[in-house]
C-alpha cells in the first residue's frame, strides 16, 4: 500500500501521462504511460483488479524505462464489451492496441495472476514484439480438475460482496498488512460480477491452456506458496530460459506486500534484456 509512501504517489501521479486513443473491438481502453526513454515495460494486472496493481513499481521503474500500464476490458476504467464476453485473445489485443498506440517496438510484458496467462497468450499473437516475460504468482497450466471449481468460486463471488472478500482473504498470507488487504479489496469489490465471470470463463477455458514452449528469456516471481503452487521444473520445461524466484513471507499480490524487494529482483532481471 502506498500511504506508507506518499512519495511514490506523488511521483506516480507527476509522471503518468494519460493515454486515450486506444480501442480493441470498439471497447475504450484506459491506460497510462510513465517514464520516457527506448525500453518499454507493460504492466499487466490479475482477474478483477486495475492498473493500481502496480502503484509499488511504477514510481521506481519509471526513473529507468518508459513504463505502460492498463486496464484490461471490463476492468477499472476500460470499456466492456456490449455482449459482455471476455477472453484471453480480447486481453492480448487489447495489450497490443495500447502498445501501437505508445509506439513502443518491444516490450517486456509483466503480468501478474490472471495477467500470467494473458501476456503468454500475447506472446503467442505477437512475439514479434515480445523482448521477455515476467510471470508474477501466475498459473503456466491449469488442470481441468481445477477449472470448474475456479468457474464456481466465480459464480459464487459475484453473488454478494461477502462473498468476494472472504474469497480474496484467502489469498493473503499471515503477513499481508491491513493497508494491502484494504487496497486489493477495493479494487476486486468495485469490479463488476459480469466481469468477475466472464474474466473466469476466459481464464478456465481449455483453449488456454496448451503446452507451448516460451523461447523469450522469462522471470518467475512466486508467493510463498499461498495461491499458486508453480512447479520449478514443469515451469522450465514451457520456459527453457526461465529464471524463478519465491519471495518470503508473501501472498498473493507479492508486489504489494514486499515492494522493495519485488523492485530489486524486477530491476535486475529487465536491466539485463536486450530491448
């Protein structure tokens, strides 16, 4: 959470630059651009949040790289599609029309959660424009065992706000501050439960889910075996150039909760890729 630097709010504000042009399929996209310079980062946030995911990063990489972040459809301030149906090629092009938009080449693609699958699923459409990945507490593969019991806990979020918050507690740790749990809490409540469901649809749907090889150089950046268990060695077989990293004493929204550490290992991984 921010209140605890008031500072990176401040820079935040002072050097996002709104972007308005961009559209996928009609929809509106909201987006911003912070930093300037030849490196392009794009920032990708999880099912039900907004580009405030990463107001910890923002401030600090933007010193270094021209920094992107967005809404994806029917999230926070972007449009939503008029039949309501999300998907993971909707994400991906939406990503790409707000690279067009930037005029960025390349792009390092972060995404966190749901935005793991996301920015795969735009390394498959576009690698042209893919220099790396950087898969934060995010799934590479679903079982279909999983599937209907996630496409469930969706149903049954979007019935009350009750349910949504008891649903994301389980995604802190022990040691999720009070700041952060309010701060994702107020993202994941104000998202409407069209998209809380359709963006599960999107994200259980088998189409997804394959069993391609990532040649881009990669990070892994995991919790403390809260939400995701990400298996290594499977991982490395779908990323041969990965490089994987657990954070300690984390939860889900690892970026949140242990921001300076998040930033070091984000810094000296991007600072190392060829743009």
């Amino acid at each position: 959470m921010i209140p605890h630097h008031p500072v990176q709010c401040f820079a935040c504000l002072t050097f996002a630059a709104s972007l308005s042009a961009a559209t996928v399929d009609g929809i509106r996209l909201h987006s911003a651009i912070s930093g300037e310079g030849p490196k392009t980062v794009i920032l990708v946030h999880g099912w039900t949040c907004d580009d405030r995911t990463w107001q910890s990063q923002v401030p600090e990489l933007a010193k270094t790289y021209r920094v992107i972040t967005l809404d994806l459809p029917g999230h926070g301030k972007s449009g939503s599609p008029k039949d309501g149906k999300l998907s993971m090629d909707l994400f991906a092009r939406a990503i790409e029309a707000v690279r067009q938009e930037a005029k960025a080449d390349r792009a390092v693609l972060i995404g966190h959660s749901m935005g793991t699958p996301v920015i795969m699923q735009y390394a498959r459409l576009y690698p042209e424009h893919t220099v790396a990945l950087v898969l934060v507490d995010g799934s590479v593969t679903l079982p279909q065992s999983v599937r209907g019991k996630l496409l469930s806990s969706a149903k049954h979020f979007a019935g009350s706000l009750e349910a949504r918050e008891a649903m994301i507690q389980g995604m802190f740790s022990s040691t999720t501050t009070l700041d952060v749990r309010k701060h994702v809490l107020s993202m994941i409540t104000a998202t409407s439960a069209a998209t809380a469901v359709s963006a599960m649809e999107a994200f259980v749907d088998p189409a997804n889910w394959k069993e391609d090889v990532f040649n881009q150089n990669a990070l892994g950046i995991y919790a403390d075996g809260t939400l995701t268990a990400a298996d290594r060695e499977y991982m490395r077989t779908r990323f041969p150039k990965l490089e994987y990293i657990n954070i300690p004493g984390t939860g889900h929204f690892v970026m949140l909760e242990k921001p300076a550490e998040f930033n070091r290992l984000l810094k000296s991984f991007l600072d190392k890729q060829r743009f």
